[in-house]
C-alpha cells in the first residue's frame, strides 16, 4: 500500500470499540462526536514500514512531501488520527517528523529529555492507544544524548547536577549500568540503546491491562530505536 493510501485508510468510516479504561467501553464513529475521534485502520506492521520508508527519504533527500498546509490543517481540525506514537528526546536536532517526512496529524508526539516515561509520558501515550486506536509506539533514542551522558557522568564519575536535572536523569542510571556491565567500548552509545530497551521492555510488561492486551492480540506493537546525528539513519530494533 503507498504512504497516501494508508493515509486514506486512516480516515475511513469505521466504527470502533475501545474497552479496558475503568472496565468500560466506548463507542463512536470515525465522524468525531464530542471529542471522539477517528482511528487508524494501518496495522502495527505497516505503520513500522511507513516510518522506515520515510527515513530512508529523508536520508536520501527525496521529498515525500508531508501534507502540513491549510488544506491538511482543516481536514484534521475536529479529529486527530495518528498512526504511531514517538516517544523522543527533546533534542533539537532529533524532531521526529521531519526525520520521518510525516506531516500534520499523523504521529503523536511524546518528548523529553533522555526519552523517559514518567506518569505524564504514560498518561501521554495511553490516551494515544486508548483513545486514538494507534498501532505502533517507537521509543526513539539518539547518539550522543546529554540526558543519557549526564546518567553516565553521574555513574562514572559521581557528579551532581543542579535543580531538576539530577532527578530527571535518574531512571537512565539503570540502563548506564546495564551498558556497564556489558564491558561495552563507547559507554555512552551502549547506554542510549540500553535506555531505549528498558523502556520498550517496561512498556511491554508493566503497562495497564488494555495497553496489554492490545500488545497480545498484535494490535500495538512496541519497538526500540536509535537515531545517528552524524548520517541521519534510524536503526530500529528490539522489533520482536
């Protein structure tokens, strides 16, 4: 299927049921009625492909053009229908749609320093599964991260970070000393993916029953990724 017509499937008439949230049910259809909104029909895999496709498009320069103009920006104004979640690092030189070409409406969009999932981030992303029907969650790390490097410095070399920085960073020590205890050469890349696959692996297990559920019935799937600043490539893994 190419990239418009999955788009287009995205936006079809279909009713949906969600069940799981409180032990109860919701039913709409895809013509959003007070604040319901239309679901994706792309599944986890295709989703996967699609973001795969557009990196490669952005590492070669090819423009898929991403539909960001008004005439998109009035087609999603009352719905939003996005077919992945990304959860990324704040860094400004990892925005993820553009390193994906996608345009408005089409990723839901979670991001903080070191790619974490604190309550906001998880709140973030059930509502994205609950609400929104989306297949595909991609926890999306990036080399020479300074929220992974401050956990490494902190582990390494005992420094302290002022305000909030020290508290922000701690779920990361455990992914440092994870990539430590591998004997690894670059302990600051080993530790980005160590990061990222801890976070996919809690996702997959310690998640609420429904986000669970839609795991186990190949409904959403969760996958890793590792953004290189120097050549632009996404390499995806712990895909299984």
């Amino acid at each position: 299927m190419s990239r418009r017509t999955l788009l287009a499937s995205a936006t079809a008439g279909l009713a949906v049921t969600l069940t799981g949230v409180g032990g109860t049910g919701a039913l709409w259809a895809s013509t959003p009625q007070s604040g319901h909104h239309a679901t994706t029909t792309i599944s986890p895999d295709q989703a996967l492909h699609r973001l795969k496709e557009g990196n490669e498009a952005f590492l070669s320069g090819r423009t898929i053009n991403p539909e960001t103009g008004g005439k998109r920006r009035h087609e999603i104004a009352q719905a939003q229908a996005p077919f992945a979640v990304i959860i990324s690092c704040s860094d400004s030189r990892v925005p993820p749609e553009i390193l994906f070409q996608e345009g408005l409406g089409e990723l839901f969009v979670i991001r903080n320093a070191g790619n974490t999932v604190d309550t906001a981030a998880m709140g973030s992303l059930e509502y994205a599964v609950a609400e929104l029907g989306v297949p595909l969650v991609v926890v999306l790390g990036h080399e020479r991260c300074g929220a992974v490097g401050a956990a490494v410095a902190i582990v390494e070399k005992g420094e302290a970070f002022p305000g909030s920085i020290g508290r922000m960073v701690e779920p990361i020590i455990p992914a440092v000393l994870d990539a430590r205890r591998g004997g690894v050469a670059d302990l600051l890349d080993a530790s980005v993916r160590a990061n990222v696959s801890r976070t996919v692996n809690r996702l997959r297990q310690a998640s609420e029953p429904f986000v669970l559920e839609r795991i186990k019935s190949g409904k959403l799937k969760i996958v890793g990724a590792r953004y290189d600043l120097d050549d632009g490539k996404i390499d995806f893994f712990n895909e299984a």
